[in-house]
C-alpha cells in the first residue's frame, strides 16, 4: 500500500521514512527485507532523502545507519503526517514493525516461537 | 534412550539441571524460559539458557550431557526426541554492570532448578531494552514485574544505576494502566506498550 502518493515521490520513500519513525534508525537492506523491497530502490531513495536532509546516517562498519533527520525543518509536521498515514496501515504490520525483537541474538540459536 | 517428546520445557529444565548436578556441574537457568517462569506466561520459548556456574570443562560437560541424549550442535544441545535446545552461556552470571552472585530454587514436578532472582529476571530484560531498545524484552520485564510488585524499588535503583531512571517512569505508568485494565499476560501487555509508543510518536 502507498498512502501518501501524491506527496511522497514513491512507495519505498513511505515505508523508509515509516520504519525509522517507529524503529528509530535502520539499514537499508534491512528495511528492504522487511517490507520486500528491492534493496535498489530502497538505496536510492535512502540518498535522496538524504540529500534533502529529511534522513541522516553515520557509517556501521561496512554499512550505512539512517535516521530520521531531527534538524529537518519540517521534522514535527512530516512526523504528524507519517503517524497519520500509519493509521491505515494494518495493525499486525505496525505491531510487527514497532514490536521486533531488537536485542541480539547468538548465531545458531533457534529462534523463538512467537505468540 | 529417554523420550522427552511429551515433557515440558520446565521439567526438561529440572531433569538437566538435576542430572548436571549429579555429575558436579551446576547450572543457573537464565534466558526466556526464566522470564516464562516468573511471569506465568506462555512465552513459547524453544531454548532453555543454563549458565554452568561450576565452570566445568566442555569436553566433561558433552560427555554427561550425552549421557541424557543431548549431543552438541554448534553452540546448542539438541535431542532426536525433542525441539527443545539447551544452551549453556559463558558464566559469569551478570545483568547490566551487575555480577549476580544469588540465585534460588524453583521446585517444578521434575524436580529442583536453580534459577536467577525475579529480580534478576527483570533487571536481564531491562537492560537489553535499556542497551537496544527492544520492547518484547520490556513486555517480558512488565510481565514478570506485575507478578513481583515487591522488587518495583530494586527495580527503580537498577534504572538509575544504568543512567535510566527515566524508564521507571514509563514502567510504573504502564504497570498503573496494566492494573487499572487487568492486563497480565504479555500479548495484552505488547499491545499497551505499541499503543503507548504509538502515542508518544
């Protein structure tokens, strides 16, 4: 689903800009997997948002961590707007994106069951 | 060769632990299955977390968990007759800057497990969503806290310790919400917490 079209310049600019609203920082490959989205086009749109400095990184070893930008000018009214678009969104979808497991977990151990 | 197909994740636990114990090993439950037991939730956890307080040597440790039908797969114990694993991570115990040195006894039907303090339990999941923010670990604290309000103070001090005393804050206003609805298990408790992050976006 894309709920901002006509604003925002494509679908994976909503799912990035949603995903760091709600998880705080991201990679793209991760946000990428999560919604299954090309990792391109997921890349690209991380640049360009970046380059419009509604989004910020700092370099993670090989990768790249993006966060919202909290010195955008328009932060506080592009969040109402995110928040309300996630309105839409069906609720296991936010559950699941605001309620992952974050810590970490040892190689070769099984994942929990979940409820 | 002992079938554990219908045995639960606690007796399986105790019958380790007890078995380890008979072979001078001891071990201190820690994990998911430690929150499980505090907070009389179905958790569904699939792993069983022992730390060998003892410090035996792995190649003794294999041998006497082979003995049960445990055979060591990676860095996990597995069994033909069961999916639950055993693992055992490296002691010391410690929770946040905290080295636990304290543990007690739960009884279950298969037996003693020495397990971790509640509130050590919840000092364990605190300081992962302290460190990572994860807020299933947060749920699994709430959880297990609303069984054991008496440890809300330990609780309190250990936020502060670990330069968070601002998440009391957010633990006794969900615990009051919590209470005022008569939420206890953690499925209800994850919803709180999304509709409080939800509001606080």
């Amino acid at each position: 689903m894309f709920v901002l079209k006509g604003i925002l310049r494509a679908e994976s600019q909503e799912k990035i800009l949603l995903y760091l609203l709600l998880r705080d920082t991201g990679y793209g490959s991760a946000i990428a997997e999560f919604f299954g989205l090309s990792t391109n086009s997921v890349h690209k749109q991380l640049l360009r948002l970046e380059e419009d400095s509604v989004v910020v990184s700092r370099s993670v070893g090989r990768l790249r961590e993006y966060q919202l930008n909290p010195r955008y000018p328009f932060s506080a009214p592009l969040r109402a707007l995110l928040k309300s678009a996630l309105a839409v969104y069906p609720d296991t979808l936010v559950r699941k994106l605001a309620m992952s497991r974050q810590r970490p977990r040892k190689s070769g151990k099984p994942i929990e069951a979940s409820r | 060769m002992k079938n554990y197909s219908t045995t639960s994740i606690a007796e399986l636990a105790a019958i380790v632990a007890t078995h380890l114990r008979e072979h001078d090993i001891q071990v201190v439950l820690v994990g998911g299955l430690a929150v499980e037991l505090y907070s009389e939730n179905v958790y569904l956890t699939k792993d069983i977390d022992m730390v060998d307080i003892s410090y035996a040597k792995p190649a003794k440790l294999h041998q006497v968990m082979a003995k049960i039908g445990f055979e060591k797969s990676g860095r996990i114990f597995v069994c033909a007759s069961t999916d639950i694993t055993v693992e055992f991570p490296s002691p010391p115990i410690s929770v946040g800057d905290e080295l636990v040195t304290e543990t007690t006894t739960v009884i279950t039907p298969a037996g003693e497990l020495p397990v971790l303090f509640a509130r050590d339990v919840i000092k364990d999941r605190l300081a992962a969503y302290i460190h990572w923010r994860d807020k299933p670990s947060l749920v699994q604290a709430l959880a297990v806290l609303i069984k054991y309000p008496e440890e809300a103070d330990a609780i309190a001090a250990f936020c502060e310790a670990e330069g968070s005393a601002e998440l009391m804050v957010l633990i006794r206003s969900l615990l009051a919400t919590a209470s005022e609805r008569g939420l206890t298990n953690m499925d209800d408790l994850e919803k709180l917490l999304l509709e409080r992050t939800l509001r606080s976006l």
